[in-house]
C-alpha cells in the first residue's frame, strides 16, 4: 500500500530524470539489502522514517521512539534495519543497538550529478534472541539463541 503513494506521489512531484535517479537508487538499494540480508529481510522490521525537529533534539524523543521500536521488534522476535542518509545520525543509531553493514553511494555513477557522492549506509539491529551478528561478511545470522531451562 506505501509503494503505491509513493509511486503516486512520485509520478506527480518529480520530473524525468527525477524519477530515472530514483529508480537508479532503488535498484542499487535494493541489491544492497538482497546481498546483506538476503530473504531474512521478510522477517525483519524496517524503521522507514524518525526525525526529530533540530529544536526538540536533545531531549530524549528520538531515543524513547527507537526504544518503543526496538521493544516492538524484539517482542517479535524480528531484527529491525533501517537506512541512514546522514553520516551525522550513525553514533545515534549505533547507541540504539543497529550496526552498520553495507553503505551505498549515491551520485558517484550519475553525470549530471554536481554534488559529492554521498553515502546511504544500511544498518541492523538484531534481536536479543539473535546469537551473532557477522559484520564482516555484510550478512545477519539468523541463528538463534535455544530457550534452555536455567538460563
């Protein structure tokens, strides 16, 4: 249903090559989550969006929301990831538990682009049922801790 409006709202607002770019980034996103996750991403919880307005941050609403987030997630048994534009918001996310593991650049392949390349990093957060988490090798472990008595 999301896809949808986005599409919608896609086709309406952007130009041509609006819309060439981001399905250039999609495609290049998209292979980047198939190669760290693989189909563990269908059993995972995406944090689409969090944003705090620069005036409130500081205070603790964007941590009490990740918190919710990541309480939600783990009552799940689901890891939860997210994308992060902002090299700025990577000590934030990483003091809520994700790691990053695959960056993509955006505008290092496009001629018309007149910015620096900028990167888009994917990060995870695994749940607290979760053994391992393999950074290194971009792809999470979806071995899971067995429920032993007396633990």
């Amino acid at each position: 249903m999301m896809q949808l409006f986005d599409h919608a709202m896609t086709s309406i607002f952007d130009s041509k090559e609006q819309r060439k770019r981001a399905g250039e980034m999609n495609e290049k996103y998209e292979l980047a989550l198939r190669e760290a996750f693989g189909s563990d991403i269908l059993r995972m919880s995406y944090v689409r969006v969090l944003a705090t307005s620069p005036q409130k941050q500081g205070r603790g609403y964007g941590s009490a929301l990740m918190a919710a987030v990541n309480t939600k997630a783990d009552s799940l048994g689901c890891a939860s990831w997210l994308l992060s534009s902002n090299v700025a918001n990577t000590a934030f996310y990483e003091s809520c538990g994700f790691v990053g593991v695959k960056e993509i650049m955006i505008g290092d392949d496009n001629p018309t682009w007149t910015q620096p390349p900028f990167p888009i990093l994917i990060m995870v957060r695994p749940t607290h049922s979760q053994l391992s988490f393999d950074a290194s090798k971009e792809k999470l472990s979806m071995t899971m801790l067995e429920h032993s008595p007396g633990l």
